[in-house]
C-alpha cells in the first residue's frame, strides 16, 4: 500500500508517493470510529465472512485517510496562530468606511508611545488569496516591529467576494487608503509620514506592492492628492506575477495586467526587500525572480532572499525560519533609516515639574488607635467631606497585641476651608452631630466578632447626592459580604441606612470590592472595582470597570480591565477625553506597576504596560487629572494626571511603605515621583482636593503601623521645572 506524504518544500496541491508500507492489524471492535451498532450486534456481524469482507477494506481506507490527514495536519502546522491568539492591539482606528462597513488599522504601539512622537511604521498585510484571513493573522508580525521601536500595524480589509461585488482592485484600494490614512494622520499617530513601510505575505504581499506600483487604482472621492507610496517595500512570498503563468488571473479577470506587480515596474520606487522559497508553487518563484531584475534595471533598490527549496508561505509553519526573516527585514529596515535611534519626546522635552511649600498636617491621631483608608470629595458648595474608618482591619496582622476597642467604624468630618480647619469626628460644620455616623453596615457593628466595614470611598452623584461605599467583610474568616452604600441628599446632614449593592450581570456579589477610584461623564459614573472570589482570595483576583446611569443606585458590568487572574489589584482611573480612559493597577505580586487604557469607554483595554522603572512599586493608586481636582470645565482635556497612594519601598514585599504623590505630564507616558512622607509599616489609601485659595493641592493619607495610625493632610504646590530628568 501506497502513502502519499507532502514532500519537503512543496505545498497543497503536490503530492508525492512514498515506499512505506503499513501493515495492518485486524481492528478491534472498540477501535471501529463513529460506529452506530451496538458493540454486541457489531461483535455479531464480524465474524461473519461477508461482513468482514466488506468492513476490513473501510477500516483499511479510514484508518490510511487518518494518517494522511495527520500527516498534512503536522506538516501544515502554523506556530505563529497561536501567538497570534494571545496578542492584542494597543487601539483600533477606522481609517475607511464602505457601504456601512468601517475598516480599521489594528495598531501596536511600541512601550512609552505618545502622539508627540515621530516614530516609523510598519503596515503589514495578511495574505489569504484576497478571499481569506484576518488581521489577526499577521499580529506576531506588527507586534515584533512594534518591540523594536516602530508603530506595528496589522491591516483589516474587504476580502474578494463575487456576490458581494467584491474584486482584487478593492483589497488594493482598501491598502492605498490605509497608507494615506496613516500619513494624513501621522501627527496624532505619533508616527513620520515619511517612515512608512509596507508589507504583506502572499496576497497581502500583492495588496502591499499595489500601494506603490498601481497608478489610478484609488477610491472614487479619496484625496488623491495623499501620496500612498510607502518609503519602503517588505514582500513575502508575494504574489508577484498575475499571469497564467503565475497566480490570480482567474480571480482578477481579464484585467489582471493592470494588478500584475512584475508588469507594473517603473523607475523611482522605494527600497523593496522579497523574501521568496525557490520551491514555491503557487506563486511560482520565476515570477519573484523577473520582478527583481526588471528592479534593478529600472533602477530601484531590491534585493531578493531566497530560500532553497521553501514552499508557499515557509516562514509562517517554521518559528526558525521566521525569525531568520524577522532578522533580515530588520537589517533591511536599518540600513533605509527606519531603525535609527526613535525620534520620541525626550526628558528634555516632556515638561517637568516639582513641588514646593509641602505643610502636613494630623487630623486624627490617638495612642493605640488605628485611623486609615479615607476618602475625600469637595461638596458642590465648597465644602469637604472626609470618611475614614477608626480601628479594625489590621489588628489582626500582630494578634499577640490586645485587640482594639473597636473592631472597625467609620467617621465623618468637614471642612469649608480647603482643610484649614476640620469639624469634630463625626459633627456637621456647626458642631451637630452627623445623623448616620459613626457608620457601619448592619452586621458589622463595633466588636460584633463577625463583619466590619473598612475601605470607604466617597463620591458626589450627578443628581448631587453625596455617596459613600464601604465593605463589609471579615479578614480573619475570609468571609465577603460585598459592597454597601448610603447616601446624603443635604450635604452630608443626614443619611440613609446602609444597603448592599446589587450588581447587574455579575454572579457573585458577595465578590464584588466596588471602592477603587471614580469618574463622572454625561451624568454616567464609573468606578474600578475588585472581583475577589473565595477560596482563591488574591490568586482569583481580577479588575473590573462598573458604571451606573441611576447616580448610584445600581451597577453595571462594562468590562474586565484584566481578564487574567491573580496579577492586578487596587486601581486608580481617570477619563481623559476622546473615550479614553486611564488605569494604573498595583500588583499582586508588589514587584510591578501596571498601566492600561482604554479608547472606547471601557469596552477594550490595551495590555498591561510596567512603568515601574518610573513609577516605582506604586501601591493603592487613585489618579485625578489636575483641572479635575480645580474643579474646572472640561477638565479631562488636561493631560496634568495626579495620583496619590503608597510606595513599596522593598519589591515583592508588603512592608515597609511610604506615602507619595504621582506625577504625569502627558496623560500617563512618563511619570514622577515624590516622597511625601519617611518610610512606615503601613501607608496609602487617600484623596485629593485642591485648595484655591492657597492654589495648593491637597492629599490625605494615612501613616503609621498595623495597630497605631495617623491621618494626615498634606498640602503642596506643584510648578513646572526646567532641566530636571524624570526620577529613575
């Protein structure tokens, strides 16, 4: 018996025969596949001569049918797919729409990438025969230029499609346009619209080639007057040769000359590299070969790669091999100037800043009293409020020490001052007390042994009500009971009783931490929040952005920040205009810092980033543009971000820590550090205001260790510096 295996070199459809010969054992009934018979009347009919004449020869056929799929099933392995499957762009970007349908850029934006940079780009294309594939496909490809400094870009495209009314011109279309997108846009890509290479496998290597050889195939409408010749040409194994005597003329037609890159050559194209396999039959190698000459002799820079014997598409089936193109193109990029060290916005450039005139002040302190985890909100008359809890929570951390009087409540004050002056715990500003405070969920009360609130966040809902969210929970049990609210409609007078959140479209929200940061945007407030499962505790742990659009009364899931658990843990957000918005995450594993965002309102996040070089071990982040926090309009077009919080002073450890105010000058690209306070067992969890009549800037924090706290006030200006480099 004859196997046919594919032969080293060549692709579907050549085959060759191979000697081998199989020798087959009679099949035991358990090994017959997708039989319908019972394996009684299958064991029955078996022994019959007539049966087993006719079913030898079929288990015969399905068992060589087998070994010839798995034989072309380990032959055409793809070992990019699923590194592919892992990746994600930083952002989409429409850059055309059709007949209703957007097309997008799938952009990978190299580390520390900001609008104010100049970077290269490289536009890569999925091959498919115009009629298959994705922008998914070329990911490894995008993302790998994108890690050696450029702007990695994966192109969506109308696929041929005759009922649709498809052709081959409009894929070649749809990539002229993509180049002319790009350097229209170069500006707020942060990208030259003068370092723009191209490239594409197969007929995406067609596609590319057409941005720079086809005259006057273009849009009806496009401003032709945007150049889309690249300023650099990367081809594997392009279809090169449209001809019968290479691939595509049946599906291009009669017209196929004009699509026909070896037909199309002229003087004054940009430097070209084509990677092609001498074995290749389906767009045969001669083809690559003619193309190379007739550059040369037009005068163009091309080189030509070959590799002996490589079939169609040999560099995506070999992670060897790719690599060795990966290298080469890399080489090719380097010597056209594409590699060169970036253009990116410098130290020098990026405006620095420093702060001066610091005051601290303690606002509640007391022997063998633990105060901590607060939270301020300027009220809409001027006034603050401040929530923190008393006690409780860390206690538990040295049980050779007494417990405290109270296992954890939370108290209230104000100010109409900017934080000069502060109302006594738990009294409004004219001395009455709080109707609601000292508070506590029901089941949480001091010392009852079982629940008790802690990590309060406060907020100020679009309708004007004052909002306060707490946990009720128990560290020693690992016990959850979820987040639980009450709120104050006459500024903070009076409250409501404290009820449990009910999250919409969330299982289990006993889970659900909602205390970690928030923003308000068209009357929709949106909050980071915690999923803690139990028994997992941290190594379940995942990030989630809720919303409400009742001012709090209800929530939303909009999505997960991280969708792997275990690595992020509290989070600071802030919206930044154009449906962006910023997140910075602490790590569960304290060794990292990590920063995401979001372009379209939280629906998709880019992958985590670490900014630790810069930020440090930033632990417990709230982030706050600066106009956010001088309470002006359209304060989310500042690119000033602000964020409080504690250092980790020794990485991969909880303690010590250190309070510190973060500073960004351009929406989260390049960070700062300042040290508001020594080093201290515990730290972090505050707020912030800003103090107009000083024009100082307001952050409240808590210090000290697990038993004894302090909460204090730090006041300080913030000025821009000159000649002063980011902190290492």
């Amino acid at each position: 018996m004859t196997v046919f295996v594919r032969s080293s070199g060549s692709q579907a459809p050549a085959w060759e025969p191979s000697p081998a010969k199989l020798r087959f054992a009679p099949p035991r009934e358990a090994e017959l596949p997708g039989s319908a018979f019972p394996s009684r009347s299958l064991g029955t009919r078996a022994n019959h001569p007539r049966c087993s004449r006719v079913l030898l020869p079929i288990c015969l056929a399905v068992a060589w049918l087998g070994l010839v799929v798995e034989a072309r099933s380990a032959e055409l392995a793809r070992p990019l797919e699923p590194i592919a499957a892992k990746l994600e762009p930083t952002r989409k970007v429409a850059y055309k729409t059709v007949n209703g349908r957007s097309l997008h850029l799938h952009i990978f934006e190299p580390e520390g990438h900001q609008s104010s940079d100049c970077r290269p780009v490289f536009l890569v294309i999925h091959g498919g025969g115009w009629t298959g594939g994705n922008a998914r496909i070329f990911y490894p490809f995008a993302g790998h230029f994108a890690r050696l400094g450029m702007v990695g870009v994966s192109l969506e495209y109308r696929l041929m499609n005759p009922r649709q009314g498809t052709t081959v011109f409009d894929c070649v279309r749809d990539g002229r346009s993509a180049v002319r997108y790009l350097r229209a846009h170069a500006a707020e890509l942060g990208i030259d619209p003068q370092k723009i290479a191209v490239g594409g496998g197969s007929a995406g290597g067609h596609v590319a080639a057409g941005t720079a050889l086809f005259d006057g195939v273009d849009e009806d409408g496009e401003d032709a007057s945007v150049s889309c010749m690249p300023n650099a040409l990367v081809l594997y194994y392009p279809v090169i040769d449209t001809s019968d005597n290479g691939y595509g003329q049946k599906k291009i037609g009669e017209r196929w000359r004009e699509l026909s890159p070896v037909d199309n050559v002229k003087a004054e194209l940009p430097p070209t590299i084509v990677f092609h396999g001498t074995g290749d039959t389906v767009t045969p190698y001669e083809g690559a070969k003619r193309f190379y000459e007739r550059m040369q002799k037009a005068g163009n820079a091309c080189e030509l790669v070959s590799h002996e014997g490589g079939r169609h598409g040999y560099l995506i089936f070999d992670l060897e091999l790719y690599e060795q193109a990966m290298e080469r193109t890399k080489e090719f990029l380097k010597a056209n100037d594409f590699l060169a060290e970036p253009s990116v916005a410098s130290p020098e450039r990026v405006p620095q800043y420093v702060i001066s005139d610091l005051e601290v002040k303690i606002l509640a302190a007391k022997p063998d009293r633990y105060f901590g985890r607060c939270a301020v909100q300027e009220l809409k008359d001027g006034t603050w409020f401040l929530v923190y809890h008393e006690s409780g929570h860390h206690w538990r951390y040295e049980p050779q020490k007494p417990k405290p009087i109270l296992s954890g409540v939370l108290h209230a004050r104000f100010s109409t001052d900017n934080g000069t002056n502060w109302s006594d715990e738990d009294c409004y500003l004219d001395g009455s007390p709080v109707d609601g405070f000292p508070a506590f969920p029901p089941g949480a009360e001091p010392d009852s042994g079982d629940f008790e609130p802690s990590e309060p966040w406060t907020y100020l809902a679009p309708n004007g009500d004052l909002v306060m969210h707490s946990l009720k929970d128990n560290f020693n049990t690992r016990k959850w009971d979820g987040t639980w609210q009450m709120r104050s409609s006459d500024g903070g007078k009076t409250w409501t009783k404290m009820e449990k959140i009910d999250f919409v479209g969330i299982e289990r929200d006993e889970c659900i931490w909602a205390i970690d940061d928030h923003f308000v945007v068209d009357g929709v407030i949106y909050m980071g929040a915690r999923e803690i499962p139990m028994p997992e505790f941290w190594k379940g742990m995942r990030n989630l952005l809720i919303k409400s659009t009742d001012n709090g009364h209800t929530w939303q899931l909009v999505s997960y920040v991280t969708q792997e658990k275990g690595i992020t843990t509290e989070q600071g957000i802030e919206y930044l205009g154009n449906n962006t918005i910023l997140c910075v995450l602490n790590s569960v594993d304290r060794r990292h810092t990590w920063l995401t965002r979001s372009r379209d309102m939280g629906q998709t996040w880019e992958p985590l980033r670490d900014i630790a070089n810069q930020a440090r071990i930033w632990d417990r982040p709230r982030i706050f543009t600066a106009a956010h926090l001088r309470q002006e309009p359209n304060w989310w077009q500042d690119q000033l971000v602000l964020g409080t919080g504690d250092e980790r002073t020794k990485p991969g450890s909880s303690f010590p820590r250190r309070n510190c105010l973060w500073l960004s000058p351009d929406g989260g690209s390049n960070w700062q550090v300042f040290d508001l306070d020594g080093e201290t067992e515990d730290a972090g969890y505050g707020g912030m205001a800003y103090d107009d009549e000083s024009q100082r800037y307001v952050a409240i924090l808590y210090h000290g260790n697990h038993t004894e706290a302090v909460l204090k006030q730090y006041k300080f200006r913030i000025a821009k510096a000159t000649n002063v480099k980011l902190t290492d």
